[in-house]
C-alpha cells in the first residue's frame, strides 16, 4: 500500500521526528510512505534530499496528492492540508484520515469547524488524546495509534556502563520548544532550586532551533538573573546519538529529566529518556499514567507546588536502580516498537 503523511511543521524533533519513524516501520513492512510538510523549519537540513520527504506549498501538495496515487493519506493537525487531500470525482479513490496530536485548546479549535463524515477515520496516539478528540468531534470513536519509540537510537546503559563513568555533578536535563505550553522559564527555576540542593550541577536545555532572537535573549537574561550562567548549557538541536548519551549521563549522575509541560499527547522525549536509564521528575500529567508504568524512575509532582519538586529531587538515588531501569526498557520497547505500531494501523485500516 502507498501512505501519504501530511503536516505543517518540518522541524528537527516532535511530530515530525514520529513520522520519520513511522514511515521507517511501515517501509519495513514493504509499504510505501511518503512524507509532506508544508513549511520547512529546520528538518530539510538534516534531511538532505532523503527519498520521500517533501516540502512545498500548497500547489506542490495538490500535485504530489494528485500524481502520488496514494491509498492512505493522513493529515496531523493541518486542516488547510486536509481540505486538499480529497479525491476529485476523476481521480482514483483513497482514504482521507486525520490524526490528531496536539492537546491544547487552541490546537484543537479547528475540530469544531471539521466535517469529519468524509473521513476514513481519526486516529489518535494514546486514550487521553481520544478523549479530547471525542468531546470535540460528538459520534466519532478516534483510533489509538501509538508512537514509534526509536528503540536503536535510545538503548539501555549496561550496569557495565555504569560503574565506568566518572560522575563530577549531577546533571539534569529539560528537553522541548522554548514555548509557554513546554513551560520552559519554569524550567530554569527549578534548574536554581536544583543548584541550591545540591551545588554544582549541570543543567542542559535542548531544543528550540526555531525560537526567535528574542526568546534566546529572554533564556539567558533569566538565567542571568537566576545566576545560572555557569551551570546552563543549551543546545538548539542535537541528533540521537548524542542526546542519549546526555540522558544517560543525567542517570549515571544522579540527576534527572525535569519535565514542565503543561500537557503532552504522549511525552516521546520523557519516553526517549526513561528507555536510558535517566529518571524523570515530571508534571504528573494524565497521559504519563496511561504511556508509562509505575516505577521508581518517574517522580510524578504538580509542577507548580516547588515543595513536591524540592522533595523528589531529594529522593533521586545517587545511581541508577538496573533492575527499574530493565523493567521499564522492556515495557516500553514492546509496548511503542515499531511492530506494535504496525499492528495498531493494520487494525484501524481492516476495521
């Protein structure tokens, strides 16, 4: 079969990354599966003329929509490319699917002007997504897809690993866009509060290659303020391999990933960390119930109480727990591999 993604956002990280993995499973399945992002904000880069990802306007879509003969094709969240993707009555048929990942309310406004009787279906990546898909589109049961977790990107440190490396602070990291929703100045907050606990530490900041001047300029004014400048590194983007050595270094350390979202779909980074041994102190956020398993290794808090944050910290062991480690490595490699992926979209294709 020929699948067609569709989205607006071509950036290094995100959606985008999930659907490079999830053409990556479905091309190993022998399907074929393009991509399309409508604006290109900073993937083409690292994408150099990769086969089968597409940028462009809207006229390049209706042609690549038009010629590519495609059985599928999905549309996340872009609905002035969903409105494009419907079959002339000349042209060959094919299914027309939304997928939905944001969770905001404002992401989610255009659901309400949506005609979804012509589609195929919904799809969503967990059941905390569908149920807010459902209060907005009354009738339609949304499919839960799951994210791809790319498992050879993100392996477990053996204990092996472990027992080698030379710890000289404790290291903790934020990853996400430097926006109000991915609560990054809280971030460096408690990055202060981090410093105050423990003393020297390491705190990196990834993400945000797409952020203004201005909103650069704001990160170091307030780190300035918080006399973070010595303890701060941040890193606009950052491939895989590297950003799983910086999660296991965080695990290895005695530090964390501190998460400040205010909501997530699913949490790809925390789930990208947790595969690497790093602890997470986390917005207790209703997702991270349904995607992770109870475990030592996340520290749920409300993010806005600093005491809770304060005690979770504390409570960080000095080294990484490998039976925990194990344990939530597996459930999670089999849970959101790409064959679990692949079994989730047959089913929602046969239904």
């Amino acid at each position: 079969m020929k699948f067609l993604y569709a989205y607006r956002y071509g950036i290094v990280g995100g959606v985008s990354t999930q659907l490079l993995l999830r053409q990556r499973a479905m091309r190993q399945q022998g399907h074929q599966c393009d991509l399309f992002f409508s604006q290109d904000n900073g993937l083409g880069g690292v994408l150099p003329g990769q086969q089968g990802v597409y940028f462009g306007a809207d006229h390049s879509y209706r042609s690549l929509v038009r010629q590519g003969a495609y059985d599928h094709v999905v549309v996340i969240d872009t609905p002035e490319l969903l409105s494009q993707s419907f079959p002339a009555w000349w042209q060959p048929s094919r299914q027309v699917w939304l997928d939905v990942h944001t969770t905001t309310d404002n992401g989610l406004a255009y659901l309400s002007h949506l005609d979804a009787g012509s589609l195929a279906g919904v799809m969503v990546p967990t059941h905390y997504s569908a149920s807010l898909v459902a209060k907005r589109l009354p009738g339609i049961t949304p499919r839960v897809l799951p994210n791809v977790l790319d498992i050879e990107a993100f392996p477990l440190s053996s204990e092996q690993e472990c027992e080698d490396v030379a710890v000289d602070a404790r290291h903790f990291i934020w990853v996400g866009k430097l926006d109000a929703h991915k609560n990054w100045r809280l971030a460096l907050i408690y990055a202060h509060m981090l410093k105050e606990l423990f003393g020297t530490v390491q705190f990196t900041m990834v993400g945000g290659y797409t952020a203004s001047a201005e909103t650069g300029e704001a990160l170091f004014a307030l780190a300035g303020k918080l006399g973070l400048l010595d303890t701060l590194r941040w890193i606009d983007r950052i491939d895989n391999q590297a950003l799983a050595a910086l999660y296991r270094r965080c695990g290895d350390s005695g530090g964390a990933m501190l998460v400040t979202s205010r909501d997530e779909s699913f949490g790809m980074a925390a789930a990208e960390a947790l595969m690497c041994g790093c602890p997470l102190i986390t917005n207790d956020l209703p997702v991270f119930r349904e995607v992770f398993p109870n475990s030592d290794m996340i520290r749920r808090v409300d993010i806005w109480q600093p005491e809770q944050v304060e005690r979770a910290a504390k409570a960080l062991p000095a080294a990484p727990d490998q039976e925990a480690c194990r344990h939530i490595y597996e459930h999670l490699s089999s849970t959101y591999g790409p064959e679990a992926f692949m079994v989730a979209l047959n089913a929602a294709l046969e239904a």
